[in-house]
C-alpha cells in the first residue's frame, strides 16, 4: 500500500450510485433508523435443515430459528432492554434444542455490568431451549459457552474458569466436572464424544488440557514455554491439532510485524500424548507472526484427504493455506502442487468467516476478493486437489458468516446500503431470499443515501478508502457543514452498507441521520485497519509510538475543503473508542481545521491505559523514553491549541478504555476555556448494551453538531 516516492494529496472520487433520479430523501428520526433488529452469531443444525441466529431489536435479544421448510420464529421471549446479551448458541446433536448463555458482559470492576440498573442479582447464566412450540427454557445455572454432550444428555459450559457440567435429566443438580489451576476456554469434544480438550490459561501462558470422560483423569499436552489455543481434533477423534504462539510476543506498537519465535501448528496423539511440530513459519519473515481475523481467532480445520487448513498472512494478506498429513509418521509431506503448505486463496484481499461443512469436503468463507470495500461468499471444493474457489455472491450488497445445514443449504448474514444485517438463504446461483421476512418495522426509513466509495492518499504515501455520504439535494443548496467518522479498534473496516457488528451498525445509522439533517459525511478507513493487507494494518509508528495515521485526518480534511459543496468553516469530526482517540487529536492539533467534535470513550492518554504492558516494555530507562512518546501521541499533549467545543460521551463501567480518559482532559480543557459537554452513562461498558443508550448518545450528538456547525440557521 506504500508508495516509494512523496505524494501530494490525490482525489478520487467513484460514485457507486444507480444513474436514474433517486428517490428524494425521506425526513426521520433517530428511533427510527435505530428501531431495524439486526442478526448476528447465526449458526447451522448438525441435522436437518434449520438455522438459528441471535437478533437484536431496540435492545430486546432474543433467538430464533428458520430454514427453507420453515419460516422464521422467535423461540425465546425476552422483552425489555435490559442490557441482558444473549451469546454462545450451541445446537444439540439432534437439533431439537439451542444451548446459550444470557447476561451482560464483565464491566470494568471484572463483574457483569448492570447499566439497567436492575435490581436483582445479575449473573451470566446458561440456559438451554427446546425448539418444540410451547417448551420453557430450562436454567442450569451461572456460567457460559454451553456445549452439548455428544448423546445430548448433558452440557458443558464454564463458570469461574472451570468446566461444569450438567444432566438434562437434573439440571439443577450441576457440578464441576474437571478441577485444573488454569482458567479454562475453549471447550472442545472430540467426534467419539470419549475426550475433552480445552486451553488452560494460567496468567501469561497456556496448555491444551485433555480430559477423558471415561475415566476422569487431565493430562497437559506436550506443554511448553509457549502458549497454547484452539485444539482442534481429527475426525476419526485420535489426533489433536492446535497452535502455539511464543511466550514473547511483539510490542502492540512495534514497527515489525515479524517474530524471530515464530507460531507453530502442533500435532498430538490423543492416545500416546505424543507431539510435534507439524509446521512453523521461518522465523523473521511475514508470516512468523500468527494473523489478526476480522471475527474469532486463528484456528484450524481438519478436512477430507487427512489435510490441515490454517490461517497466515505470508504474503502479507490473511488467506487460508492447507497442509497434507501422512497417516504413516503424522509429518507433513509436499502436496500435488509441490508446495508446502499450498496457499488456497491466492490474491490481493482479505479472508474471513472460514467454516467446513460437516465432512470437512468444503470450506466457505467471506472475502473482499472483487471488491475491497464490501464482502461476498466463496467456497472451496476440497475434495478435488485442483479446485479454484468459486464466488457464490456478488453485487452492490454485503454478505458475511456462512453456514451449510447438512443438506448443503447455505445461509449467511447479509446487509446492503440500506438494510441492517439480517439472515438470508443464499441459492446456487447467488440471489438470496431472506429468513426472516417483514423484519423491517413500518416506520423504518424507506430512503438512504447510497455511500459513495473515494479514494484518497495520505500525504506520505498511504492508499485510503472512504465512504462519502451526501445529501440527495446539496448540489442546488450550496455549501453545506461535513463530519468527518473514524471507525475504532483501529482493527476495523466500515463498508459501502451495513457492517454485520452491532457498534458499527449503530455508527453506520447515525451516519445516515446526519445526512439527512443536511450534513455532508466522510467515513474514513484509516491506516492500521482491516481489509487492505498487513502493511495497511499493521502501520508503522502508529498509535502510542507516534501517532502517525494523524496524517489520514488531514488528509480526510483537505478532501473536504478541496469540494465545492462544503462549508470550510463548518467541518467536524466524531468517532468512538479509537475513533475517540482520532477525534480527540483532530481537535487537539488542528481546531483550526475542525470546528466541534464528539469523542466516545476515547484514548486521551495512553499512559492512562490498563494494558499499556502490551507496548511499555524493556528496561526502566526503556519504558521512560516510551512513556513519554505515547504522551506526545497524545491528545492531551496538544491541549494546549484545542479551541472547538467537545461532546465527551462515555460509561463509567468500559472495560476496554479506562474511564479516567475522560474526565482527566474535560478538567483539563475546561481550565484552558474550551467548550465542554458531556454525557456519563452510569455502568454503562465500552459496546453500550442499552439501546437507549446508543439512541440518548447519538440524540446527543446529533444535536451538538446542529448547535455548533449550523449556528442561526
């Protein structure tokens, strides 16, 4: 993405709209446009022809399920917007029942977080749900991440860190089943339904626990200085594979992204015990470093022919790569192309969202193969050494998380300029039909603007993707106020739709309000995000070590002020948690360039920050130079020159970015004369989970930027 000599700023510009007359723009509010549900964590039945998806609507969660035999229908009852998320749904073998667990996620003080200020004890708890119209859920109690036995008599899950167990037949009679030191995750049968493996996490390492059901004895496999995730077992339950990431790993904000320990795929035995290295990456080359996923953490698929598919990014792109395992001494050998491993999905782009069928015979996957700045379905026929993946989907939408029933029925999450994520069937010649039918409440807003896709490039040479946003009418208004958005992460993408996560749902919606209160409005994919390859993402001097993806915001600026249709004067700029960070700096440096902000939950020191471990590293005198670096890349390094007015939003529970950011520089600011307002949120986290919330919030903010950037009008 680098270029190899200097660039003045390059506009370019591609509408992506339809050439006929659109629709005039429809006046609504905030409910409305917030009030679409929107569909996520959907997952497929190991029999038959259903599918079931979590859908949020204004805060009510709740499941449901549907097929192509069968129309949608919401299976739990769930009514308020409480806060409560619904998450880790898990099928019974013979589909006729969903496992989840329901609470909110641990707030800053490490307990679940209580925004509705509801008052009852408010524990994560598992539930388990039948499908047969008129069951009640069945409570087993506090814990996550439910997982069925393979008879289906029983379900794991953990609570405090161990593994539990309960029996259908006496729910209420759970009982923990395996007592390790460690704190357990990723709980993991083996197809026999004989073995257990899960990771043992112990502070700043892990093992891959192995407990046989049978006889009730742990061991640790092949257990090292490394640190051990995501077994994975053989169909035929005798082997287990996993991958281990050194003990040291590289600096959040290192410049290299490549490792001299290099990740390894370990393969085990499950009888003996006995392992080894089945591959690992040369050590100090790309690739060494094991790969950031959109969605989920690295893992592998163990597929038809005794192969191995993994993640890497050895060409400086996150693909998919498969590995041949002799069944003779279990070693890798070269494939049919002579290559080890073989890289499946060859090109400049992004692989996301792999999942197999159930025999392992083919492996669908998300990708922005065809277009960078969306997402479509793929596959790959396995079975046939020399199959080339196969687009499933394409056009103007967004299509991500497949699934295959165990007919070979696909279905996935789809969206487009205008609708939320919602579930869809996806046919053999790629049209799509959705699950659930009439979903969009009739209040909904019948018109958005189409997002036009702008390329630009930062003075130093970085290649940028925006979305621009523009009123249907500005053109015969004249010069109109713009907002700049930075998404957060700043591992993040937002794309020519709907992005399938909820916080970015939300930001995408809000987007759309304030074009339709006359705001011109550019989404900016800076540096350091997903979607464009390793060296976009993993940026040099960036963040705590130097700020350096502050050369995209003025280069979003000069975009603006290069228009005709946009008010020099009137330009602000918002974004959450990174996006905050960004928001903050803009202010900070260059209130001459950007009128009013609105800063959720940002970084305004970095030094403030619970995990700076991650970065501060090395001797005394080490950690003091770095120190003072992620000062100067700041905010509140600058604050000083900050002069426009801020909307500071923040919940005093996130456990992502530390409360304290904010009101250390809102005293700050206010003790050099600048506008100041806030909205706290009590117990509120980082994803707010109120839906009242994120509409309070974005009320707020709607109307901060009407008070500050249209004065007397």
């Amino acid at each position: 993405m680098r270029r190899l000599f200097p660039l003045a700023l390059i506009l370019v510009a591609t509408s992506l709209a339809a050439t006929s007359p659109a629709p005039a723009q429809q006046v609504f509010t905030l409910q409305q446009i917030l009030s679409a549900p929107y569909a996520l964590a959907l997952t497929a039945a190991p029999v038959g022809t259903q599918f079931a998806w979590i859908e949020n609507a204004e805060g009510r969660r709740n499941i449901w399920v549907g097929g192509p035999q069968a129309a949608a229908r919401q299976i739990t009852t769930y009514t308020e917007d409480d806060g409560q998320d619904i998450d880790g749904l898990a099928w019974s073998p013979d589909g006729t029942s969903l496992a989840y667990n329901r609470g909110a996620e641990n707030g800053a003080g490490g307990k679940p977080a209580n925004p509705a200020h509801l008052q009852r004890p408010t524990p994560v708890e598992v539930w388990v749900q039948p499908l047969a119209a008129g069951q009640q859920p069945m409570l087993l109690g506090e814990g996550h991440a439910p997982l069925f036995s393979r008879d289906g008599r029983s379900v794991l899950f953990l609570r405090g860190g161990q593994i539990w167990s309960a029996d259908l037949t006496a729910p209420t009679a759970a009982h923990q089943l395996v007592f390790d030191r460690g704190s357990a995750s990723s709980l993991t049968l083996s197809p026999d339904g004989k073995l257990l493996a899960f990771v043992s996490r112990r502070k700043d390492h892990s093992f891959i626990g192995l407990f046989d059901l049978g006889t009730r004895t742990l061991r640790f496999l092949a257990p090292s200085t490394g640190s051990d995730l995501a077994p994975s077992f053989s169909p035929d339950s005798r082997q287990i594979a996993w991958l281990r990431k050194p003990f040291t790993e590289v600096p959040e904000f290192a410049t290299n992204r490549t490792s001299a320990y290099p990740w390894s795929i370990q393969l085990a035995d499950g009888a003996s015990g006995e392992a080894h290295t089945l591959y690992s990456p040369k050590p100090n080359e790309r690739g060494s470093v094991l790969p950031h996923l959109s969605s989920g953490g690295p893992h592998v698929f163990w597929t038809v022919g005794s192969k191995l598919l993994f993640f890497s990014e050895a060409d400086g792109w996150v693909h998919l790569y498969s590995i041949q395992i002799t069944s003779k001494d279990k070693s890798p050998k070269l494939d049919e192309h002579g290559s080890q491993p073989r890289l499946l999905t060859p090109g400049a782009f992004e692989v996301e969202d792999a999942t197999l069928d159930s025999g392992g015979r083919t492996i669908l996957y998300t990708s922005n193969a065809t277009d960078a700045d969306r997402r479509h379905l793929w596959k790959i026929d396995l079975v046939h050494a020399n199959a080339e993946p196969m687009a499933l989907t394409h056009g103007s939408g967004i299509e991500t998380h497949p699934q295959m029933d165990s007919t070979g029925k696909i279905a996935a999450i789809a969206s487009d300029a205008r609708t939320p994520s919602h579930p869809v069937l996806v046919a053999t010649n790629g049209t799509l039909a959705a699950l659930h039918a009439g979903a969009l409440p009739q209040s909904y807003p019948a018109t958005l603007v189409t997002p036009q896709q702008v390329l630009l490039h930062s003075t130093d040479g970085i290649a940028l993707h925006a979305q621009l946003f523009k009123p249907e009418l500005v053109s015969r208004i004249g010069k109109r106020p713009a907002i700049v958005f930075f998404h957060g992460g700043p591992e993040r993408q937002m794309l020519l739709g709907y992005p399938a996560m909820d916080y970015y749902s939300n930001a995408y919606a809000m987007n759309q309000y304030l074009v339709s209160r006359g705001f011109i409005v550019l989404s900016v994919n800076y540096r350091c995000g997903i979607g464009y390859g390793m060296d976009f993402r993993q940026c040099e001097d960036s963040g705590a070590a130097g700020a350096k993806e502050y050369n995209d915001v003025l280069a979003a600026a000069a975009y603006l002020r290069s228009r005709d249709d946009v008010d020099v004067k009137r330009i602000g700029v918002w974004g959450g948690s990174y996006g905050g960070y960004l928001t903050a700096l803009a202010l900070a440096r260059n209130s001459d360039l950007f009128a009013a902000g609105v800063d959720f939950h940002g970084v305004h020191d970095w030094n403030l920050e619970d995990d700076a471990a991650k970065w501060l590293r090395g001797s005394n005198a080490e950690k003091d130079a770095i120190s003072l670096k992620a000062r100067s890349s700041s905010p509140i390094a600058a604050a000083d020159q900050w002069r426009s007015p801020v909307l500071f939003i923040h919940g005093d529970d996130d456990p992502e970015v530390a409360y304290a950011e904010t009101p250390v520089l809102a005293d700050v600011l206010r003790a050099r004369g600048v506008p100041v307002e806030e909205l706290i949120l009590p117990d509120e986290v980082h994803d707010f989970l109120l839906h009242r919330d994120w509409l309070a919030s974005y009320e707020a903010a709607a109307k901060f930027f009407e008070r500050t950037l249209k004065p007397g009008q």
